[in-house]
C-alpha cells in the first residue's frame, strides 16, 4: 500500500514542484547522491575508483517538453563523456531513453543514442523505464546494437514478458543489466508477488550467465542490493563452472555500501550507479517505494 502510493506520487507533478523545496526533503536525498552536480558525481567515482568499485553515472531527469531539451540532455551526456575519458575514470553512462526525446518519436531518441555511442569506446547503457515504452526501447538497443555496437540495455525482472524478451535478444550477444523494476505497473502485465518478481530474477539470471558460458561476448551485470539474489547468482555461476570476472554486480549509491565492498575485494566485478541532477524528486520517490523504512530517514532530517 504504501509502496504505491510512493510510486503515485513519484508521478504527481505538483509533489514534484513542492516538496523539493523543503530542505528536509533535500537533506535526505544526500543518502542517494552525492550531489546534484556533474563535478560532485564524477568525484565519487574517483573515490569509488581507489576502492577497487567502477561506476555508472546517470543524469536524473525523465520525460521532456520539447526537443531542445533532448538536445540539452544529449549535449550534457557528450561533455559528461569527455571529462570521464579525460580523468581516467572507470566509469559510463546509462541514460533514460524519454530523457533523450523518445516521447517526440522513436528515431528521436535512437538517433541522439547513436551520437553518444560514436562519441565513445565504452558501453553506453540505456535505463528501461515504465512498461509503456518497453518496445520502443528495444527496439531502439536493437538498431543501435546493430549499428554501432557498444550499448547495454536494461531489463526488468518483474514484467512478464520479459523472459521472451531476453530469448529474443541473446542473438545479439547483448550486454543485459538486470534489474526487478522500479515502477508502478497492473498486475496484468507485472508479477504483484515479490516471491515471483525474485524468482524471475533468478530464471533470467541463468539464461544470462549460462548464454555467457556458451561463449556469449556481452556481460551479463546484476544489478540487485538483495543478498539472496547476490548469493544466488554465484550459486549459478558456480554450478556452470563460470569465472567471477565474466559477470558483475551493480548496486545504487549509497545502499548497501559494505556489501559493495566486500564483494569488490572478494574479486568480483562491482559497478556502483550513481545519479546526480536537479530534477531528482520521481527518482527519489522510487527509491523510498522500493524499501519505505527509509521514510525513517526522512522524518529523521525533519526532526533534526
Ligand atoms: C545499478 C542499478 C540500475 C537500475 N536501473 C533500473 C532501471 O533502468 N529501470 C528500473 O526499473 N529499475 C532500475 N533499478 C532499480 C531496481 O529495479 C530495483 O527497484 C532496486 O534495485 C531494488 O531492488 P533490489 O533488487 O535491490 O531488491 P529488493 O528486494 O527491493 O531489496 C532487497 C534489499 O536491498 C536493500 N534495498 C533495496 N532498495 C533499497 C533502497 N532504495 N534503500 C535502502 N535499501 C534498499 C534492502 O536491504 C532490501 O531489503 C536499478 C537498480 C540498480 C541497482
């Protein structure tokens, strides 16, 4: 119950235009990212960097108004590319395809997509957002998958269809980041158990890493803060007789730090994301559905 009604508000536009305001909502949000701006994400990679931990960035921000802002978005992730080549830094991109004009029409966003790949020898990542724009983003990784080579795509664990979506791709070879999915769906098209959302997690899982196993090129990344689905990854990985250096593990900033760690020095691959942007209220919303005890914090900046 109260999971939804976070989500309905991650989606409220005049929560999103009041609430930033107050400087205990804006106090809170510092758990989750360092700071709003390019400099203050990139030095946390740097410092996640020394740790042995590479990073994602992501600008927060979703569906626009018009096209000059796609424009601004793309032109913000090609600079966002050159200061990470230009540092040194571990660190790509993953990039939310509405951020990037895909409400104005497919080849709007597929086109900006490919201007990022071309600027770059890494991974782009493309994030996957509601259930509505999943074919539109598939069909945009494919095209660019195609053409240019170098982008990853996440996919959503708790959606139905996704375990037919997965076959479909591995002929691609792909670079799948798995994730349960962060926002609001009916039941008719996502699992509402938790119990089925985790046990798709793990199905996906292991067609993930045994494709790698069959000599697949793309790395399969986890991206998960649930140590039953960390330990089961392993378990998977161990029965196919599967190296930790051919598949890695993602958490968000600021959750579950000592586990990043841990698994970091154990040797396997740990990619943290981390979002930064003024823009951050639904995505602040999603992370407080996806565990409501962190309305604890919350209240606790109010009161101090
Ligand atoms: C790198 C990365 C990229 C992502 N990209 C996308 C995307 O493109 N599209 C999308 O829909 N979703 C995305 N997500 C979010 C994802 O869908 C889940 O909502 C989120 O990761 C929580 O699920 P979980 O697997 O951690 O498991 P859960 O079962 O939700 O949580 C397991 C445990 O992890 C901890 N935990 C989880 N979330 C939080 C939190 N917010 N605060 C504190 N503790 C927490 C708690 O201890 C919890 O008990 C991404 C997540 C990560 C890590």
């Amino acid at each position: 119950m109260l999971r939804h009604t976070l989500l309905w508000a991650s989606t409220n536009p005049l929560l999103a235009q009041k609430l930033p305001r107050y400087r205990f909502v804006q106090k809170a949000t510092k758990r989750f990212m360092p700071g709003e701006t390019r400099d203050d994400a990139l030095a946390e990679c740097a410092r996640l960097g020394k740790g042995g931990i590479t990073s994602t960035v992501t600008l927060l921000g979703e569906n626009l108004t018009s096209l000059d802002e796609a424009d601004g978005v793309a032109e913000h992730y090609l600079a966002t590319l050159r200061e990470i080549e230009a540092h040194g830094l571990e660190t790509v991109i993953s990039v939310k395809p509405t951020q990037l004009g895909l409400d104005f029409g497919v080849d709007e966003a597929r086109t900006r997509l490919a201007r990022l790949c071309d600027a770059t020898s890494s991974l782009v990542w493309i994030d996957m957002e509601g259930s509505g724009y999943v074919d539109a983003t598939l069909d945009i990784f494919r095209s660019v998958k195609e053409e240019q080579g170098n982008v990853g795509l996440c996919l959503q664990s708790y959606l139905r269809r996704t375990a037919d979506d997965l076959e479909s791709l591995l002929p691609l070879d792909p670079d799948i980041r798995m994730v349960k999915g962060a926002y609001n769906e009916p039941h008719a098209i996502a699992f509402p158990e938790k119990s089925d959302v985790d046990r798709s997690f793990v199905t996906l899982t292991q067609t993930l890493l045994r494709a790698r196993k069959n000599g697949g090129t793309g790395t399969p990344v986890l991206a998960t803060h649930d140590p039953r689905m960390v330990a089961e990854t392993n378990r998977i990985a161990y029965e196919l007789g599967l190296d930790r250096d051919r598949y890695e593990f993602s958490m968000l900033f600021g959750i579950e730090r000592e586990e990043q760690r841990r698994l970091a020095r154990e040797g396997y691959g740990m990619r943290v994301l981390v979002s930064y942007g003024s823009a951050w209220f639904p995505w602040y919303m999603r992370r407080l559905a996806e565990r409501p005890a962190n309305l604890w914090f919350v209240a606790k900046q109010l009161v101090g």
